[in-house]
C-alpha cells in the first residue's frame, strides 16, 4: 500500500479489472493507467476512469512500450515545468530588482519595484500609460527600444542596456536580462539598475 501512492502509470489487463478498483482508493488521483483489453464491451467498462489509455489484446510489445514511452516523457515535462515554476517563483518573490512580466503584448505582472519605478500602481494602469511594451523605454543613445513579440522569441538575449524615465523624472539605466517560462508561455523581464556606470 505504501508504495501505490508513488506510481505514476499502470498497466492492467482487463481480466484484473476488479483487482483495480481494490487498489485504485490506494493510487492518486493522476495516475496514468493502461487496460490491456479483447473487445468494445471491455473499452465501455473503463471509459469512466480519469486517465486512461488502451491496447487491444493480442497486442504488440513495441506498441505497449511505445504508450509508456510517451506517458514517461509526460511525466517527467511536468516535473520540469513544476520545477521551473518555483524557481520562477522563487525569483518573483525574493528578487529586490524591478520585475515585469510580457506576453510580448502588455504587462502581465509587475513586482512592487517595478510599480515604483513607473510611478504605477496597478497592472491596468501600466497597460494604459504604455500602450505598447517599447513605450516603457526611453528613447537615448545605445539604449535598446524595440522590445516586442518577435525580439521576446530570440533565445539569447546579450548586452541589452535601456532607459527608463523614473517616478521622479529621472533618466535611469538599466541592463536587461529575460527569462521564458514554459509553464506560462511568457518572459520575465529583469531591470539591473546600472545608471551609477553610465553617470
């Protein structure tokens, strides 16, 4: 019993259907199970159960390893992008640079430095004050501008220095540093203030 709430995937031939329920209580709840089975009238017994896949006996070795191929690549991609989630977690909550989030399209979060530093107290009203995401920088020598859809799609991003105006007026320079998140289809956009460099 102990070791049932560890497994990821089963497979089950049909004629063990009744020992399956007496372990399913044991199994949680995202479990991938695999009903090895003879006809329609077994694929109608198990159409209830959550996650489940079939291969009609007599089947083939290689079509049976090629279903747990897949379901192992499954689970490990969530693994992953239940990793890089708290890690992007991790960075949003403990990072003391301004933050902000893009869809390449408008600002989908922002941190409280971020707030600060655009003088902005809401996502709705960043929205409003840069109608487009290049709006956010200022326009000045060798600072970068055109931030948008396609150059979010670059995957290595080297050397990017920006202005931004600051609450206060105040032209501030920043390095610029993006990090896609896979688990959310966006990029997070961190600001290194280096204006002490410029000056």
């Amino acid at each position: 019993h102990e070791d049932l709430d560890l497994t990821d995937l089963l497979v089950i031939n049909i004629k063990f259907f009744e020992h399956f329920y007496k372990i399913k209580k044991f199994l949680h709840e995202n479990v991938l199970v695999i009903f090895l089975i003879n006809n329609k009238t077994d694929l109608e017994k198990i159409s209830k159960i959550k996650n489940f896949d079939s291969i009609c006996n007599p089947f083939k070795f290689d079509d049976l390893t090629n279903k747990i191929g897949k379901y192992i690549n499954l689970i490990e991609k969530k693994l992953l992008l239940k990793k890089e989630e708290e890690f992007s977690n991790s960075i949003i909550d403990n990072i003391s640079y301004p933050i902000f989030s893009t869809d390449g399209y408008s600002i989908i979060f922002s941190n409280e430095h971020f707030f600060k530093l655009t003088n902005c107290f809401s996502l709705a009203e960043l929205n409003t004050k840069y109608k487009k995401i290049k709006d956010i920088f200022y326009k000045e020598k060798d600072c970068f501008t055109e931030l948008n859809k396609k150059w979010l799609e670059k995957p290595e991003i080297v050397d990017t220095k920006v202005c931004i105006m600051d609450e206060e007026k105040n032209k501030r320079f920043f390095s610029l540093q993006k990090i896609f998140l896979t688990h959310k289809h966006t990029n997070i956009i961190i600001l290194n203030d280096i204006s002490h460099e410029i000056e």
